[in-house]
DNA sequence: TATTATTGTTACAAAATGAGACAATAATGA
DNA sequence: TCATTATTGTCTCATTTTGTAACAATAATA
C-alpha cells in the first residue's frame, strides 16, 4: 500500500468548552454555501500520537498551545456514516468527492475530546473547507451534521461528571478569578443555581485554591478576593 | 482499494472483570510458544458497529451474550507501535507475517472496553492464535505485551469510579446475592475494608436492591436474605 | 435448651451540608 | 464627613449524612 498521510477510516471531533456572559459555550464551524454545522475535527497523521493530532488541530483553530483536554468516548456505529454528507461538503467546495477524496467518502470513527480553555484567549479560525469558526450556546446549538449533537450531549454529560472530581471549572476562566466568577462556571456547566456560601466553603475546603490580592471594580462593596488553582 | 474484512489500524481490546474467591480477576490470553500475555481483543469488521465487535468478541471469548459492557478509553500513541511483537506470535503460529498478515504489522490504535461478568457462567476459550484464555487475580498478572498493562490500570480506575455512580458491583456476581458477597465485591475493586453496617444501610438507601428470601447455608447463624438490583 | 456465629436494625456521636445572619468593606452621594 | 448601598467573607445553628458501636433476632449445633 502506498504512504498516506492519514490514517484511514478515524478521525477526532472536539468539543471546545468556552464561558462567556455567564453562558457556557462551544465552537462550532459552519462549511461554505451548504448550510451544515459540525465540531471541529480532523485527522490522524499515520506517525503521529492521537493526543497530538487533537492539540495540533486545536492550535491551529484557536491559537493556544497547552489547553486543557481530555478524551472521553469513540463513536462507531454504523448509523453515523453518511457519506452523502461529506460529499456535499466537498461539492460545495469545488471538489470532485470520488476523484479527488475518496477516502473522505468512508466510513469513520472518531474519537471525540472536549477542550476547556479561557474565552478571551481565542480568536477562533476555520479551516479549508469552512466559512466560520464561532461561539454558540451550548443551549442554543444549529443543527449539527451525523451525530455531532450526541457528542455534545455526551461532553457536556462527562464535564458534568468530572467538574468536582478533577476540579476543572478553573480552565475556562483566567488564571486569576473571583469567587463569584468561579461559581458562575460551576452553574453554568451544572445548569443550575448554587448557594453562595456553601460554594465558597466547599471551594475553599478543596485546599486547591490560593489566594491573591483583593480586585477592586470600581463599585461600592466589599472587594472580592482574587484566587488561582494549584 | 479492495474489499476487507475489518477496518485497518483500529482494533479493540476488552478487561473482562470476574470475581472469584474474594479477589477481583481478568481474562489473559497466552500466545502459543512465545511466553506472551495480552488482553483478549480483535477487530471491527468494515461494516459492524464497533460496540457490537467488541460484544461478538466477548461471546466467542465468553460463551455469554448480554453482558456489561462499557467503553473507556482509546490508546493511540506511537510508543505502542511495535509491529515486532505480532511478527513473533504469528512465526510462532507457523505464518509468514509479512507475507500472510501484512496488515497484522501495521500501527494499530485500540479501543479499551471493561466488562463486567459472573465468574461462573464463564468458561474462557482461547482463540486460534492462543495457547489459553484464562483468570489471573488483578494483583498477580503475568508482564503483558505492549501498552496491556497500562490499560488494564486505567480499567481499574474507571471501575472505581463508577462504582458508586452507576451501581455496577451485582454485574460481578449472580442475578441473587448476599449482602455480604456484594460487599466483598466492593472491597475487592476498591481494595480496601468497608465498614459492614454503614455499607448495608447506604446500599439499601439506593432504593436498587429487592430483597427476597432468605439463603439458608446450614451453618449455625441468622440466614441473610438474597437481594437483586433493580 | 444453652451456645455460637452472623445478620438486620437501632442508637448515638461525629462530620458534612443547608440556610441564614452578620460584620467588613469600597465606592457613592447627601 | 458620614450615612447608604451592594457585595464579600465568615460565623452560627439546624438538618442531614456518616461513623461506630450496641443489640436483638435467628439457624444450626452441642
């Protein structure tokens, strides 16, 4: 078999976790004149980690280098193959799907990832085939290609799961943040309210968080404390 | 490209838990000739869902259909690519690899599936290229080929935490247990001495368990009643 | 019929959590 | 200057959960 550059059937989609007006979201790229939307993803170099195929797709989507990323399912059913997807993809793109990327008409597994990083660090880049890169609500996603809207489902499911256990709220936010700002990403993630002070405790309980100087804002209170992670 | 059986590069590979003698226990092959353990795993046909390889994988294995199953984590670094380790099980097996099993010495990425089984309904069936399929204690494995070893400790983790979470522990023992076998279940995967009384009451307190009748052992004591998960 | 080992349940102490009160600010504005 | 306002950090107390031990109820045995 001749080289190839990737590895043939398997690819990676990332869901890429954001906080921004107190709303969790999630990059989703849109691909030119079809009106299709999808997670980021890519594919696997044929001499290359997994792990570092994602983080080099991510860099080249958001700029970053070293974010926050971890693996949680690989999606293989046959239900999800649905070449006629790509090939219109590919079509509006001025391919010729069959001559050109036949290999892009097969069936695929992929292996999905979701990222956390700080918001105001981004400025999110499409690639070859797409219009745009952007922002969306997790709550208020476009229809999403083949089972993307699954794999969001089951992200933000599994960062629900991790968030107390690995303590990972603190990857969407600044390396310096307040309390409340902290608590803000815990409802946001969680979809629900939190009592202030029993946060705070169990925070501070976790002996994780340092604490910096006191930010003042300007307005008439009390002066909030600013904390990082360990 | 060509027909194929099964898709090239991906492969899978499964912990199956038993539980046998108040010790936690995993299914091991040995190839024929080489002294050299692994995993029981296989490949995904072109056309099948990869769930449902892994499941037909475990029935040739296991003999048993409808077994838990679960999914948690894809290996696909390059430092598990050692093509010179399938080259000797297969000279062992009597087969020119390059000549016979090209495919076999290719880069594979694989995905890693725990289940969970009642010991006794087993009988472990090595496949054609193994010697045996059998139980060796989590503590006591042979050296496993490759990145095995690896694998089976992330297993053990990602057991750990579900444990709780999803109320797994009765998939390890028959349809009707004693509190007191469940228990030993739970101190085998967390290796460590629950507290009888406070285990019963946060068990009971899951409102899972349906209690049924009594198991009377012909020992001199109170007999303890069997329970089911619901 | 007393003895033994084990089980299911209860009782109470200790720890964790829920919910509110309260004092301590930073700025504002009379 | 000094009361006012909004918010923060901490404390208090009630409630719930958990840790620990005691106790009563068995099945078989001697």
């Amino acid at each position: 078999m001749a080289e190839r550059a990737f590895l043939p059937h398997l690819a990676y989609d990332s869901v890429v976790f954001g906080f921004s007006g107190d709303e969790l979201k999630i990059l989703i790229m849109e691909y030119h004149n079809t009106g299709l939307f999808a997670l980021p993803g890519g594919f696997v170099g044929s001499n290359e980690d997994l792990d570092l195929a994602v983080r080099r797709g991510l860099a080249e989507r958001t700029g970053l280098s070293d974010i926050y990323l971890e693996q949680f399912h690989a999606f293989g059913s046959m239900a999800r193959y649905k070449p006629e997807v790509m090939a219109t993809i590919l079509q509006a793109n001025g391919h010729n799907p069959e001559r050109d990327f036949p290999w892009m008409l097969d069936r695929f597994i992929t292996i999905a990832y979701y990222a956390l990083i700080n918001y105001k660090d981004v400025v999110p880049k499409p690639d070859a085939l797409s219009d745009s890169c952007r922002w969306y609500p997790v709550k208020e996603l476009p229809k999403l290609i083949l089972d993307h809207e699954g794999i969001v489902e089951k992200a933000v499911l599994t960062l629900r799961e991790n968030l107390d256990r690995k303590l990972v709220g603190g990857n969407l936010l600044p390396q310096r943040f307040t309390m409340k700002e902290l608590q803000h990403v815990y409802e946001a993630i969680l979809d629900t309210k939190l009592r202030r002070t029993t946060f705070q405790r169990a925070m501070l309980a976790t002996g994780r968080l340092k604490r910096h100087d006191k930010q003042y804002s300007g307005k008439a209170h009390k002066a909030p404390y600013l904390y990082s992670f360990t």
